[in-house]
C-alpha cells in the first residue's frame, strides 16, 4: 500500500509540473501576433479570425502587429514567448517556408516555431501599371528576354507570397524581370498606380478594389483556376506558361513546445471556424480558400513548401540584402 502511495503522489507531482494543457484552455486573454503591417489581407483575415475565436472563446483575442524582416520581428516574438497556448502567430509562407532568403536571422523558424493549422490559401494576381502595353503573360516573358531587366516587379518584401510568386514565374519560365522588395504591399501598389513601377504578384483581395476601378490592369492569376472575382482573367497556367501554379498560404502557429492538447484543440476549433456556413460569403469575397487540414497534414504541407521553394532559392542565388 506504501508503493501505491508513493506511486500516487509521485504522478500527482509530475502532472503539477506539466505544462499548460487543453483543459480549462483558454481561461484568458490570447494575443495574436500578426507580423504584417494593419491593412493588408493578412491583417484583415487576422481579424477576422480573432473576432471569431473571442465569441468561440468567450475570452479576448488581441491582435498584435509587428512587421518587419518579412514578417519574421514578430515571428521571433511569438518564438520567444511562453509556450502555454496564449500567444499565436498569423503565420505565412514567407515565415514557414522561404525564410531561407534570409541568412542571419536570429531564430530558426523551423525549429522554434510550431505550426497549428493551415489557416486558408488566396492566389495572387499578376497585374501591371496602366502604363505597361504588354496584353499577356507570354507576351511579358518574350520582351523581358528581348530587353533583360528592363522589367521590374515589386513585392511585400524578401521571402513574402508577392516575392516568391515572382521567383517562381522568373525559374519556371525564364524571364528577365527585377526584383524591387517594398516594405509592405502598400507602398509598393502606390507606386504601381503611379507608373513608377511596372508588375506585382500581389494577393488578390489586396489588389482587386484597383483592378475593378480601373487604377490597374489584371494580366493573369496565379492560381490552379480563374478567380470567381475575375472570372475573365486567365490563370498564368492556361496564359503562356502552362507549368506555373503558385497560391499564398497562412498558418497559425505557436511557439516551440507549446502543449499538444492545445494545439490539437486549436486546429480543429479554427478549422470549424473556417468552415462554418457564415464564414463562407465573407471569404469568397476575399478571393481566400479556407484550410481543413489536421496537424499532421500541416506539417506535411509545408514540408512540402519549404523543399520546392527552398530550391528556387537556392538554384537562383535569392538572398536578402
């Protein structure tokens, strides 16, 4: 009886001494860390989801944004929090998969970050200054090899969807466009209207209010389909180079060590989120594709992720500067 004894209070200690676990989770506020500038679709989706977890929760979601570093200031944030479920981070790929153009950062994303649930995809949108007479995508690659580098595109900044989208149609096709990183899409789409820049592969929610008024021309989505919001602006596949897919991606993720049973709960409890019947208009307004896949496959896709554009990076010599 002693040995059960013993037995009994030595789990009872082991169990005290565990971290933070699903039960009773949450039972205070969580601060969400979205890593981009106010404004943007990640930002606005941000929102979205954490307006929609305090009514699922009953407890405040705070976002909180940090950019910086193509998002990976507030990424290190989230790293280097408690790991007990209470700090999130809204991540991207540019977080997750293509940090790579980004030699010295001070934390290994991989390593020090946990990812929870592929939170929704959108396809970018390659568009152009009204300035640029080029009508199609094989019509860009062909004078862009005519005239090499006499075409620049502008992004977010190094390693973000609006960057990679970029890369990806520079190797798969062999155009000869700049790369011009902004700090942000904003800046970047103002000098896109004013002619000071010619391309983007911005996100679509982002850039269709200027495509619908006339600031901007859409050439072709990026997509593996046309976009419902641009039904007739072909896909860069069925445009002129037919092996070209490329979609954005977020995540919510959490810090390195961040219990199980909390992560668990947190997937199937976003996942349900973005799921949800009332959810759907609002998305499909934003040109956003919600996600529904478990942790496993989370972690499967961006393995996946981090291997095809680890190599675009490697292969075309991408580092930030």
């Amino acid at each position: 009886m002693k040995k059960i004894a013993l037995a009994l209070i030595a789990s009872i200690s082991i169990l005290a001494s565990c971290p933070a676990s699903a039960q009773g989770y949450p039972n205070k506020s969580i601060r969400l860390v979205v890593p981009l500038a106010p404004g943007g679709s990640a930002d606005v989706l941000g929102r979205l989801l954490a307006q929609k977890l305090s009514e699922k929760y009953g407890q405040t979601v705070v976002v909180d944004n940090r950019p910086g570093v193509g998002g990976n200031i507030g990424a290190e944030n989230v790293a280097r929090s408690a790991p007990d479920g209470y700090t999130l981070l809204f991540g991207t790929m540019g977080i997750h998969s293509t940090y790579q153009v980004y030699p010295k950062l001070n934390y290994n994303p991989s390593t020090e970050l946990k990812p929870i649930v592929i939170l929704a995809a959108m396809p970018n949108v390659l568009v152009v200054s009204k300035n640029v007479k080029l009508k199609d995508t094989g019509a860009i690659i062909k004078d862009s090899v005519s005239h090499p580098d006499t075409l620049f595109f502008g992004s977010a900044g190094y390693g973000s969807s609006t960057h990679m989208a970029g890369e990806l149609f520079k190797y798969q096709s062999g155009a000869k466009i700049s790369h011009v990183p902004y700090k942000g899409s904003g800046p970047a789409l103002t000098d896109l209207v004013g002619g000071r820049l010619q391309m983007m592969f911005e996100n679509l929610p982002t850039a269709l209010p200027l495509i619908n008024s006339g600031a901007i021309r859409a050439v072709a989505v990026t997509g593996p389909s046309r976009a419902a919001s641009l039904p007739n602006v072909p896909t860069i596949g069925e445009d002129g180079l037919s092996s070209y897919v490329f979609t954005a991606w977020f995540t919510i993720a959490a810090p390195a060590g961040t219990p199980d049973d909390i992560v668990r709960k947190l997937n199937h409890d976003i996942r349900e989120i973005m799921q949800a019947p009332d959810m759907q208009p609002r998305l499909a307004e934003m040109g956003v594709i919600p996600g529904n896949k478990d942790v496993s496959a989370t972690n499967a896709f961006i393995a996946a992720e981090t291997a095809k554009f680890g190599k675009v990076i490697k292969e075309a010599h991408i580092v930030a500067n």
